[in-house]
C-alpha cells in the first residue's frame, strides 16, 4: 500500500518508533486518523444496535474484559458519564469480566491482605449498568502477588487457595454469572500423562488442587457457574488437538467425581493469518454438551502480527476470523456466552506485552478488536454483530445455575 502521509517520516517509521516508545498516544492525529479510517466507522452502534442488543435478540450475552481503573463510576450514578471508555462498555456489553482486577495479584497485597477496590467498582458498574459479570480468575500460576514464593509452602498451600477462594467467592455469592475458578491447568508440553501444567499449585499441593478449587468455590457461592477456562484448544493443529483431549480427560475425571463444574471456557485468542478453527472445536463442544456442561467464548481477539499490508488489511482479515469463528461455535446450543478480550484496540493486552509474537513487523499497532483506538468501529464490529443475529436463538435463561 504507497505510503503517505508526513513527508519526513513514512507511516511505518513513525509507526516503529511510537511502538518503540511503548504508545498508541505517540502516534500523531494524521497517523491514527489513516490507522482508523474503517468503513465501518460510520455505522450506528448505539442501543438497539449495539453488539448488547443484538446479543439479547437471540438470548445471548456479549461482553468484553474491562480495566475497572479506567472507568468512570461515579459519572453513570450520577446520569453524567462522558467517559468514552465507560460508555462503550455501558453500551456494548451484556457481560463484562476484569482483565486483571479479580486476580491474585490486584486483589492480595499481602498474605493476609485483601484490597477488593477495583473488584468493588467493577461490581458497581456493573450493577448500574444491568450487566453480568465474570469472575477471572480463583487459581492461575500467573499474576501471583510478589509474596507467594516465600511465603506458601507444602503445608499452607491448601489453606492458602482455599481461604483465597472463599473471601472471593464468598464476597460476590449470587452476584457472579460465572467463575473461572482454575485458569489454564493442562500444558501437554510438561510431559505428565495426565496432561497437567507444572505449576506452583501442581507442586504444592498436587494434582487435586484443581478439584479442590472447584469444591471450596461451589460452597462460597452455590449459585455461580463454576468455569474451567484455557487457551491453545481451538485449532485442528496436532498440538491443539492433543490439548484439547487433555481438557476433556480432565472435565470427564470431574463429572465421574462428581466435581461442581459447570461450563468450559475456550479463550479464543485467534491469529489472523494461522490455521483456523473447525471440526475438532465442534466435536469439542458437543462432547462438552454430553457431559452438560456449557461452552464459553471467553476471551476472544484477534492477532494480526504478521498479517500483510495496512489497517484496511489487517481489519479485513480480523473481521473475518470473527466471522468464521463465531459462526462456528454459536451455532451449538450450550454456547450462550461470547467476550472479546477487551473491546478497544487502545486498551489490547496485544499493543501492551512486550512479545515478539505480538509485535507487527511494520512497527504499528495491533487491530485486534470491534473498536479502533479511537472508539470508532471496526470492520470486526460488523462482523461480531452479524455473527449474533445468526445464531440460532436460545431460551430465556432463569437466574443462577438452572
Ligand atoms: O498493575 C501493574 C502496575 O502497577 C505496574 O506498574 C505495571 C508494570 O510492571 O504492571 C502492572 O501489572 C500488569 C497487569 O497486566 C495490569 O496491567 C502486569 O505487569 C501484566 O503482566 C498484566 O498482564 C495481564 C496478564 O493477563 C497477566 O495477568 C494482561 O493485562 C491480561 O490481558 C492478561 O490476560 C490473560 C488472562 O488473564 C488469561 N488468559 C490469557 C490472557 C492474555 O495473557
């Protein structure tokens, strides 16, 4: 695609160096205004058509990840809110989970320390705005507090996760549409048969730390549904295929036990240019049916890394994974849910980590979600909204767990 634009400097170089600085605010006006300009960025997008709308009409929830620090609470009790932030995700979701604030790491300051600020006002956004909410996540072996090594051991591990658990899961009982309780357990590269991530809590207290999770949750809150939730298990690829027997070992060990589990949650973080998803996703989610339990879309985006060309390409590109994808799995029945992992390219894990996978060749920004960084839809929007109004429509939910 010719470049244009400044003349002392191409797209793509200021694009390198604003990445360089670690930004998307770096990128000046005539950059972001070329990164943005979308086709889609003139549709409407507010209430009857929004992607919360849009989901409802077919019984479903849409939603996305959500930094609670970001938003501006006090404005929507107030009626005044003018947050771009705080009303894209007022109006767009159904659902919302936090991407970081119900963790490990944003809710234990110390090892008897709780500091529940942000779950707090992501609750009372939530409230205001009529939307369900995810709890992410009770047990994961990332995003530990800095304490943890020294301080759990063999003989408090278990005291530890169960306490955790219960002062959570305890705080929001009957508030929570969802848990997920353990987060991305099964890594078959570790090397055990039964197919378990070596992780701090595998150590500690041994492979029933995962049961034990989902039992002490159950009692802290009976009314949630208690979710085990991973990545890398969408693909027909050798290794995904391999993953995804993995987790269904593990879901079967946990219904012949008699566990508390009560949906899978499949994070769909999808790669633009790789393989795509098919037959071995839908058998996945039939066999989950078998066993009951539903299938959440929990964390969908989009990675355009090494997608060719402009912003026209890669949205082109991303809306269609959208598109396929969600066609695929909304079509199951005992799929009720769907988040994106975010819903603004300004705010994408994507545009924050600092991994070559996730850094673009050409030095610009990611594009991985239905908003661009200016709040503006993208082509990926129309394609989430059209996913939607194609799935066949479900039964009204009653509350809980029914
Ligand atoms: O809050 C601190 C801040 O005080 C500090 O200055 C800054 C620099 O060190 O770090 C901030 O914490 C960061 C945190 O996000 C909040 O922004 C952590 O370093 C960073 O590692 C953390 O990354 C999150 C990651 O999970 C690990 O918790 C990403 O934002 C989040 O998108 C990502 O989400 C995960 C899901 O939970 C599970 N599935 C995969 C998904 C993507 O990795």
């Amino acid at each position: 695609m010719a470049e244009t634009g400044n003349p002392e400097m191409t797209r793509r170089q200021f694009g390198r160096a604003a990445l360089a600085l670690g930004t998307a605010a770096a990128l000046p006006g005539w950059l972001r205004a070329q990164q943005n300009a979308a086709p889609a960025a003139s549709v409407s997008v507010s209430g009857p058509d929004s992607l919360r709308a849009h989901a409802a009409a077919r019984g479903l929830l849409y939603g996305t990840a959500v930094n609670p620090a970001l938003l501006d609470v006090d404005g929507v009790a107030a009626g005044n809110a003018s947050d771009g932030y705080t009303l894209l995700i007022k109006e767009q979701a159904g659902i919302v989970v936090a991407e970081g604030a119900m963790k490990w790491a944003a809710l234990r300051p110390g090892p008897s320390i709780f500091d529940f600020t942000m779950a707090d006002k992501l609750m009372r956004f939530a409230g205001l705005a009529g939307q369900r909410v995810r709890g992410h996540n009770l047990c994961w072996h990332e995003a530990l507090p800095s304490w943890f090594k020294s301080t759990v051991n063999e003989s408090n591990a278990r005291t530890h996760l169960t306490q955790h658990i219960q002062a959570v899961a305890g705080r929001y009982r009957g508030q929570i549409h969802s848990w997920d309780v353990v987060n991305e357990a099964i890594n078959p590269g570790d090397g055990r048969p039964d197919g378990l991530r070596k992780t701090p809590w595998l150590e500690l207290i041994g492979p029933d730390y995962i049961e034990l999770a989902f039992r002490t949750a159950a009692d802290a809150d009976p009314h949630a549904r208690l979710t085990y939730n991973d990545y890398g298990i969408e693909l027909d690829t050798p290794e995904q295929t391999r993953k995804r027997e993995l987790v269904l070992q593990l879901l079967r060990r946990f219904k012949d036990n008699r566990v508390p589990i009560h949906a899978v949650g499949v994070q769909s973080h999808i790669q633009a240019d790789g393989p795509q998803p098919g037959a071995g996703l839908q058998r996945f989610i039939h066999e989950a049916a078998r066993m009951g339990l539903e299938v959440y879309v929990t964390e969908m985006d989009v990675n355009t890394r090494s997608v060719a060309g402009g912003p026209e390409a890669q949205d082109a590109a991303v809306a269609q994974v959208y598109r396929d994808y969600l066609s695929i799995v909304l079509a199951e029945p005992n799929v009720p849910i769907a988040l994106t992992w975010g819903i603004t390219d300004a705010h994408s894990w994507l545009n924050e980590i600092n991994e070559p996978w996730a850094k673009r060749q050409d030095g610009s920004l990611q594009r991985p979600l239905p908003f661009n960084d200016d709040l503006k839809p993208t082509p990926a929007f129309l394609a989430l909204r059209a996913a939607l109004d194609s799935a066949p429509p479900r039964r009204k939910r009653r509350s809980g767990r029914e």
